[in-house]
C-alpha cells in the first residue's frame, strides 16, 4: 500500500540507470524508486513491488538525474531570432535592450518563463539558475512550472537606478534555503555595471542573507575596457579586490581572462558557468575551458538565453562545449566527455549549491531524473554512455520528466500545462508589441 499519507511508490524499472554518483555507477538494468519527493533506492535489477506502486517502464529507456542550467534568463525565450549577426561592440551596457523589449510588460515576462521553462522541461532540464528584472513575476512562473530554481533578481548601479529593494524583496519571499525548490542568490550584473561599492555590498548582503552569488564576468571587450578605466587589469581582479569571489559564487562566461586570473578563480574555489553557444554568437570568442581545467577551476554549464543561444537544449551546450573547448585549446584531448556530463549534472548541482538535493541519483535525494529513449538511430551503438549523451543526444530523445517525484513530461508532453494557452498569450503579446510599433 502506498506510504500512509503520501502518495503511492514509483517504481522506474528496467533501464539503464546512469547515477552520476561518486562511483559513477551504472546499473543495466537497474531500477530507481521514488517516494514522495524523495529517492528511496537506486538498484541493479528488479525492485520488490508492494500493492498499490505505480510501475513506470523504462526498458529501452536511460535514467539520469536531470539536467542543471547554471545561468540562463529564461523569460527571453521570449525575444528568440532578434539578436542575430550582431558585432560585438552591440552589446555594450547601453545597448542590451532588443527590438521591441521597451514596450514589453512585466506579465509578458511571466508568459516568457513558462515558454523557456517547456522548452528547458521538454529537453530534460529540471534546474534553472535564473536572474533578469521583474523577477517577482517570473519567480511566479517558475512556481507554475515545477521546476527547480536558484532566482536573482539582476542590480546595477553604473549609469542606472539601483533596484536593490526588489532584489532583497525576493530574497524575503523565497528566501535562500537550498532545500527549498525555489530560493533565491543575488545577482549583481557585471563588474563593468557594478561599482565597488556595490560589490563589497552585495558581498556583505551575501553573509547576512546565506545567499549564493551569480554574477556575469568578463563576458565582453566593453566590459574589459570598463574595469580597466577604474584601475583593474582584469574583471576577475576586479571581483577578487572586492570579495566578489569564492565557493559561493558563480561567474558567467569568463571569456577574457589571464593565466593569473585563471589561478585566482582555482584558487578560490569560484564557480564558473561556462556558456559557449552564446560566447561564440555574442563574442565569436571561445573561453579558455581546457586551461581552467587544467588549473582546477570548478565549472558549470549553462545556456545563456535564448536570443543569444536560439535553444535551451544541455545536450547541444555540452557537444558545443566540447568541440569549442577543442579547437580552443588546439587539443583534440581536451574537456573530455565525463566531464562535460558532470558540467550539465552534479557540478551544476555543485555550483548552485544544491548538490544535497539533486544533480545524481542517490537515496534520500530529490526525485529530480529524466528518462531518454534509447532507440534513435541517431544513438546507436551505445559504446561509450557518455560519449553518446554528450555528442549524440538531443534534448528531443527526453521522454518523461521528474522534479520533486512529480512527474511534469509523460511521454514528450507537459502534464501540468496548457500549451495551447501558452502559445496562445505568445502570439497575443508579439500582436500587441508589434501593433504599438
């Protein structure tokens, strides 16, 4: 019978179960049973059934945890296709406004999150690190998904009004316990739009809130330029005079950086999330991947979002990753496969600080997996497990999702959302913002 007062056990069975634990154990077949919110077990064969489990057949199927997106903007999925073939010097502070974004409401940001949080969904993503305005009304819309999520509410104070109230109004809302599915980091935009006063800050605000930090860093020429004025020689420097880095924070991009600023983010244990489809497509520049790993530096992998990115698919940012971190390095040996898995996985559970709750399958974690058909010619043979999620796979091989042993995606489709609606108020809104042109 099921557990008295909870729902009935789960019972994931018959597939190649890929746990991404420290023993990077793989069971096939194995099994995973959930109960509640919770991992039970994670077992080679056949798990005892008790009246009244749910059996969910996987055979032909892989489970793995789901995938983390350690920094996106997910509501933008809005504004897909309006950045395209733009030079670089396009994104300067003053310019990161796209065609028609100054017309747009906060309830269109709303609607933008549950579209890029479906896609994020759909592609086997389960965990979003996630920062923009507005965010009051897109934490709204992550409650609505389902879906796992570290939220920050963006702030600046270089050449613009400082939104630290709603930042610390957020933070008060959902507060910054990593058990929780939704709680929030703060986010400071960037070195170049931040001054130092704001830093040390935000840096303070972090002791007394337990709040992670994410933070864009050296992800342009215009911003490299602006550090420079105030006197540092490198956005990484920048952060570290300022306290801006360490174990709890996550840096974006990480594009133009030394061998010594390299050595300052191992040596301080900053995370950095690591975005190649959009550093190519913003910068045409390639991050220094296979240094850093060298170095020791702890990455992540994130999406960026979608009108520099034109998709919110983890298995496309880890083949990127991959190929890019290649020809970067001039080393075919480079960022090899295991570590790309553990980049879009546990290391993104890691660098959100959430690896507790989720990022392998482990009893006593969060029943946050996927499960991925296996069949696809595009798949086959299944030589090498990881070779074949990272280079092979597409977020479309997702057939069901869990987070929290809900399941959210049956079958490649949204049980708890209404795509009709959503489509619907997505044209709704882009009739509007066109008609006030």
């Amino acid at each position: 019978m099921p557990q008295e007062g909870g729902a009935p056990r789960q019972i994931l069975s018959g597939g190649t179960v890929v746990t991404m634990n420290a023993k990077a154990e793989v069971f096939a077949p194995g099994t995973v049973v959930i109960e509640g919110d919770r991992i039970a077990q994670v077992i080679a064969g056949t798990a005892t059934q008790r009246p009244g489990d749910i059996l969910v057949d996987c055979r032909h199927h892989l489970v793995m945890p789901g995938l983390i997106n350690a920094h996106t903007h997910t509501c933008m999925a809005l504004f897909r296709g309006l950045a395209e073939d733009l030079p670089r010097d396009a994104w300067t502070r003053s310019a990161y406004t796209l065609p028609h974004q100054d017309r747009a409401r906060p309830d269109d940001y709303y609607w933008g999150t549950l579209l890029g949080g479906l896609e994020m969904l759909l592609n086997g993503v389960t965990t979003a690190a996630d920062r923009f305005g507005h965010m009051a009304t897109i934490a709204e819309g992550f409650d609505i998904l389902g879906m796992r999520a570290v939220l920050c509410h963006t702030v600046y104070d270089v050449d613009r009004a400082l939104e630290l109230d709603p930042a610390l109004a957020l933070v008060e809302r959902w507060g910054t316990d990593p058990a929780r599915r939704i709680h929030c980091g703060l986010g400071p935009h960037a070195p170049d739009t931040c001054s130092d006063a704001l830093l040390r800050r935000i840096r303070a605000l972090a002791h007394e809130t337990r709040a992670r930090i994410f933070i864009h860093c050296a992800q342009s020429e215009a911003e490299l330029s602006a550090v420079r004025a105030r006197g540092y020689a490198g956005a990484v420097r920048c952060l570290h005079e300022n306290g801006v880095l360490g174990p709890d924070v996550v840096a974006a991009h990480c594009l133009y950086i030394d061998a010594e600023e390299i050595r300052l983010l191992a040596d301080t244990a900053t995370w950095v999330a690591h975005c190649p489809a959009s550093n190519a497509k913003i910068e045409a520049r390639v991050a220094p991947t296979a240094a850093m790993v060298r170095a020791g530096v702890r990455m992540a992998l994130g999406t960026d979002w979608a009108p520099t990115n034109n998709g919110m698919d983890l298995f496309d940012e880890m083949k990127t990753a991959g190929l890019l971190g290649k020809v970067g390095a001039d080393d075919p040996t480079a960022v090899p496969v295991d570590r790309l898995l553990r980049m879009a996985t546990i290391d993104g559970a890691r660098a959100l600080g959430i690896e507790a709750q989720t990022g392998s399958l482990e009893p006593g974690k969060r029943a946050d997996l996927i499960a991925i058909a296996m069949e696809a010619a595009h798949l086959q043979p299944w030589h090498n497990i990881a070779a074949t999620l990272v280079y092979s796979a597409k977020g479309h091989d997702v057939r069901h999702v869990w987070v929290d042993g809900r399941r959210l995606i049956r079958d490649r489709q949204p049980i708890h959302l209404d795509v009709t609606e959503l489509l619907t108020q997505t044209a709704k809104i882009w009739r509007r913002l066109r008609s006030e042109a």
